[in-house]
C-alpha cells in the first residue's frame, strides 16, 4: 500500500429540493478527484435542509431506502471519478424505523456498507430522536481500495469511546458528515466558545488515536418552519483535517463553499504512534466501568 492517501471534504449549503445538493455533491466529487482526491466525504443529510428543528410526521416522506436512488448516484459517481465515496443520507428501513446513515462506495462503485448514527441528540431545535432510531450495526471501519475509513456522524464526534472503538478496528482516518452551528440569538455569548469545543474535540481524537481527522459541515441559515429570521441555525462551516498529532492540514470558512484537498502520510501515524503508544499503555484490564451508566 502507498505511503499516503488523499482525502476531500465538501463543504456546502444545501438546497431545499434534492435534487441541486446531488447535482452539487456529483460535481463537487468530480472536482476533488481532478485535484488528486482519492477519498471524498459529503456533509450530514446533504440532500437537503437540515429537518431536525421540528418534529414533523410527514418528513418521514424524505427518507429512502439504502441502497436506493441517492445511494446508487453516489456509487456511480465514485465509480465514474475513481474515488471512494462517503455519503449521509435518511435511511427509510421500514415504516417506522428511520436512521441516519453513513454510506461508503469504494472507486469501483461497489458499496462497501453503512454506519448508522449511534449517539442521537434531542436539544433546542435538534430533535433528532424523533427521526432517528439509535444504531445497530455497531462501529465500523471500511477498508477502500486507498485506506480504511472510519465513519461516524456529527453527535457521535463528543465521545471518545466512538473514536477509540472505530480505531482500535484499524481505521486510519475517521471521518465525521456533520450539521452543526449557532443558534443566532446566542451566536454572541457563546458561539466562539462552541466552535472551538467542537473543533477540538475532534482533534483530540486525532491525538488519543493516533489517526487523520475529517470534520465536515454545511453552511448557511437555515431558517425553522416558522422563517423566524431570528431563529434557525447559522451552520458554522469550519470543515478541517488534522494530522494524528492534532494539528490543523487544513481548514475551511464559516460561511463559504470548499472542497478541502488533504495527503495524509502514513509514515506520520507510525511516527505518532511509535512516540505516544497509547494503545500499547492502555489498562483494558481496568476499563470494565465504562460500560455502566453511573459509577456508584
């Protein structure tokens, strides 16, 4: 296997309509392979508008099957740039059951699998555990034709066990789709405060594990049912890598669209890794806890 592999990561603002954000994520896959991507990751329930702030029976209208008509454009666009591709899409499982899903085409088009969200939100205007059932395949790591790829989704990018159960499995990269931003009215006091706990939560999971990190947002105000211009979410953007050693390759604005385009070095993880052998050090004789709720 080479020394490296390159990774992209879109950020965009989606559309109301599926249609223009699969349009856009096929041209945006196209665009990373022509500058030497071999990796390429799409942010969280990129088809459309994030539908969260409210609950809402008939949105379970949006969801699809997996596979099923977004997935299959998906794998024929990984196939037809040479990329593997990481989707995340609203998986219809059966009437009733809904998921948040990761995707992964390996560059022949082949899907490889999927992830299902295991950490569902329920906070002001992330009613996620009315859509979502939790997860029931696990962690997982795909092994592409370029790397083995991590998948987890945007809430899941909190906890620690994720990243160390996902890199324990050999990932060499975990990538997080993601939809977070600000809730305007509280974007002064404390957004900045937000981003950089989001931000560096991630890359400490870069360091503890001794992998590449790619966190990937959306962009834009996305206005709630009512179109209370006050109420909403800014989505913060920021989309970046870090290197194992929890240093920022590279890092996207807050309110724009990018396609991020990062060579990860294998050569850079041994060399972590030989250096702060975490894995080597852990106690797993002791952690035994971290399967109860409460330690009383």
């Amino acid at each position: 296997m080479a020394d490296t592999f390159t990774v992209a990561l879109v950020q965009m603002k989606c559309d109301p309509d599926p249609e223009p954000n699969l349009a856009k994520a096929e041209a945006a896959i196209r665009e990373a392979a022509q500058r030497g991507a071999q990796i390429v990751c799409l942010p969280e329930l990129f088809t459309g508008p994030y539908f969260c702030q409210k609950e809402n029976a008939a949105t379970f209208d949006l969801a699809e099957p997996i596979p099923g008509p977004s997935s299959d454009r998906l794998g024929r666009a990984a196939k037809a740039n040479n990329v593997v591709v990481v989707g995340s899409l609203f998986e219809r499982r059966m009437a009733g059951v809904y998921h948040n899903t990761a995707t992964v085409h390996d560059a022949d088009g082949s899907f490889l699998g999927m992830y299902r969200k295991m950490h569902i939100p329920d906070d002001p205007l992330y009613y996620e555990k009315y859509y979502f059932t939790p997860g029931d395949l696990g962690f997982k790591v795909f092994a592409t034709k370029y790397a083995k790829v991590g998948t987890l989704i945007c809430w899941d990018q909190w906890y620690p066990e994720a990243a160390r159960l996902t890199a324990l499995q050999g990932a060499e990269v975990l990538f997080y789709p993601t939809a977070i931003g600000w809730h305007p009215k509280e974007k002064a006091e404390y957004g900045e405060a937000q981003h950089s706990a989001w931000e560096t939560s991630m890359r400490a999971h870069a360091i503890a594990n001794g992998v590449y990190v790619g966190g990937v947002n959306r962009i834009g105000h996305e206005l709630p049912p009512d179109n209370d211009p006050t109420s909403g979410l800014e989505f913060w953007g920021g989309s970046f890598v870090s290197d194992p050693f929890g240093r920022l390759l590279q890092k996207a604005a807050t309110a724009k669209e990018e396609i991020l385009v990062q060579t990860c070095d294998r050569k850079v993880m041994e060399d972590v890794r030989r250096n702060w052998p975490f894995f080597r050090d852990r106690r797993i004789d002791f952690y035994g806890n971290l399967t109860k709720r409460v330690i009383d």
